[in-house]
C-alpha cells in the first residue's frame, strides 16, 4: 500500500493542509525553512509514531497550539482498498492513535504499518557518530519489519530500566536477579535477531559500497554485541547473557547502571580494514551510510511484501550525480519516494508530482 492521503493539523509550521499523493510519491521545492523538511518528518511519524530528527511530541506542535494531529490513507494501488491511520497528541502528553477508525492503545500495534527508510545528510552520524545511532538505526528497521523484535524491545528496556534503578540504590541481589532474567528472556532474543539480520546484510553491504565506489574500494560491517557468543541459538544466547549480568554486577553496582546487553551493541563499519568512525573521508562515510540504507531497502523486501515509503532530504546534497544514477533505478518500482529540496537542479527530476511549499503552504506545482 501507498501513501495516497495526508492531512496536518497543528504540525510544526502548519496550521492545517491537506494534501493527496501518487503511488510515485512527491517532490517538495521550498526554500530552507519553508517546511519541508516537516512534511517528511510527518510522514515518518505516522508509520513510527517518533520523529527521525529525536524531537518529543511537544515539539512538533505548532507554537501557541496546545495538540498537534497527522492523518494519512493508505491506499493499494488500484484504489480498491484504503486504510485510514491518525495520531493526535496534546501540549498535556495525551495521545490518541487511531487505525481504520479503532484506537490503538500501544506504540507497539501501531509500528509496521508503513515501511519508511530516510534518506538524509545526518545520516553520516551512522558512521562518526555514538553506538547508539548504530543501535537506533538496527532497531527502528527491524521493529518495521518484525514484531517480536519490537515486542522484546519494548520489555527488555522497561526491565533494564527497573535493573538500573535498582542498582542505583544498592538493592539486595534476589530482587536483582527478578530483573535479570527477564532481560535475559527478552534480551536473548533481540541479540540472536540482531545477529541474524546483520549477517544477511553484511554480503550486501560489501557489494553496495563497491558498486558506488567505482570498484575501487572495500567495506564491512559487523555485528559487535556486548555478551559474545559464537553460537546462533536462543538457549546459548540467553546462557551467556545471564552469565555476563552475573559477572558485572559487582562493577555494575558501583557505577549504577548495567554494563552488559543489547542496550550495549555496536555495529563495526570498516573502509579497507580499518575503523570508518575514524579513518573515512565525509565522501566516504556518504557512501558507506547509503550502503547501509540500501541493505534495509533488500531486507524489508525480504521480510515484509509491501510497498516501502523513501524519504529523501535535500536529495542531491546527499546524493551526487554518480550516486543518484545508481540508486534510483535501484528504488523505481519498490516503493513510493518523498523528496524535499531547495536546488532547483532537483526539479528536474521526472515522473513525480511536484509541490510548492513556502511559508506553512504547500500547493501543487
């Protein structure tokens, strides 16, 4: 299904507008602060119910508006079906999601609905930037494209949360252990499905970057949990995982916090062999970041047979002209495709609606 229908009320910059898509998707020209780069974040809010950019709720509503409120229809593409899905959300941290007109009560329902992967310069943090980029990048796709993963996610924070907490306050070990293994039941598995997806993508990855180096160079990704383990069973992932909590605890309880678990993962990107974080041009860390984005594109074809929503910001910024010629046949036919753009070398880009956008209004060009 496709984007057919969006609708914004209170968002950002904009007091209301209405706007209906092809299953090609759109280009939005503006100029910088017009608000375009808002209506790409509305998008990947109403599949994920979070914003790409780390912005709270609060944020997204417009000044001196107390609630802020995104609907879209999704649409297959012979217009015979149509999905209805609204999330509205108030100054008062209220929130109402609604699908097909029935309340969601949970985050968790509403994730997969839509498949969006953002393409967009701060991408590059997924090579120089924290692990935890690394992580947020795995985790978001992957609770896109399976529930479980996103069912454990969400019960493996809230247990290691009450484990910190508790080791804040030096609690006695048989409270501790309640916690432990729970994680450990949960954790386990976001560790063995992390594994899983990184070594599918891993081959991937290799060839991505060589097609858009020119065959000139080599790259790698690997996964680098924080429990190891050389076995690709759930049992021998829980076995470790509990033995490592058990290990740390000591030092865990002196510094307050947990040492040890998939909240401490990384992904190792390498460029010939070496660390990327700190060895790659920025030229090279674009490439690498839209490797990785290109994998997802394979994998959630892979996991879920649905049409994926690409969400380009300042496209040819992020892309130049040899990379585009490579990517976009890639996308065509795969999913609908969102720009946002200030360069009038995009507009040029064909076979895709165009709109204006300029001060909170968007108009078709």
């Amino acid at each position: 299904m496709h984007l057919s229908r969006l609708a914004l009320d209170n968002f950002r910059n904009y007091r209301t507008v209405s706007l209906d898509f092809s299953p090609q998707g759109a280009l939005f020209y503006g100029l910088n602060g017009s608000g375009k780069t808002n209506l790409l974040e509305s998008i990947f809010f109403l599949c994920t119910a979070r914003s790409q950019r780390q912005a709270t709720r609060d944020e997204m509503i417009r000044f001196s508006s107390d609630y802020g409120f995104i609907e879209g229809v999704f649409s297959t593409p012979d217009g015979l079906m149509h999905k209805p899905m609204s999330i509205g959300f108030s100054q008062n941290k209220k929130v109402s999601m609604k699908a097909d007109g029935v309340s969601i009560a949970s985050v968790s329902e509403w994730f997969g609905h839509g498949t969006v992967i953002p393409f967009g310069p701060d991408d590059i943090n997924l090579v120089r930037g924290l692990p935890k980029e690394r992580r947020a990048f795995i985790d978001i796709f992957m609770c896109q494209i399976d529930q479980e993963y996103l069912k454990n996610l969400i019960l493996y924070k809230k247990n290691l949360a009450e484990r910190n907490a508790l080791l804040s306050l030096h609690i006695d070990d048989m409270q501790l252990d309640l916690y432990e293994k729970s994680m450990v039941e949960h954790g386990a598995i976001i560790f063995l499905k992390r594994q899983e997806i990184i070594s599918f993508m891993k081959p991937l990855f290799a060839g991505f970057y060589k097609e858009i180096s020119g065959n000139c160079e080599s790259a790698s990704i690997e996964y680098k949990p924080s429990a190891q383990c050389d076995s690709d069973t759930l049992n021998d992932w829980k076995n470790v995982f509990y033995k490592g909590l058990k290990n740390a605890k000591r030092k865990d309880v002196q510094h307050g916090f947990s040492s040890v678990g998939p909240h401490r993962d990384d992904v190792l990107v390498s460029i010939a062999g070496k660390p990327a974080r700190m060895f790659a041009s920025q030229g090279q860390c674009t490439s690498l970041t839209l490797s990785l984005r290109m994998c997802s594109i394979l994998c959630g074809e892979k996991h879920k047979k649905d049409t994926m929503i690409f969400l380009f910001d300042d496209a040819l910024t992020y892309l130049d002209k040899a990379r585009t010629s490579r990517v976009f046949p890639l996308l065509k036919g795969k999913g609908q495709i969102f720009f946002a753009t200030s360069s009038d070398r995009d507009v040029c880009i064909e076979d895709i609606p165009h709109f204006t956008v300029a001060d909170g209004q968007v108009w078709c060009a």
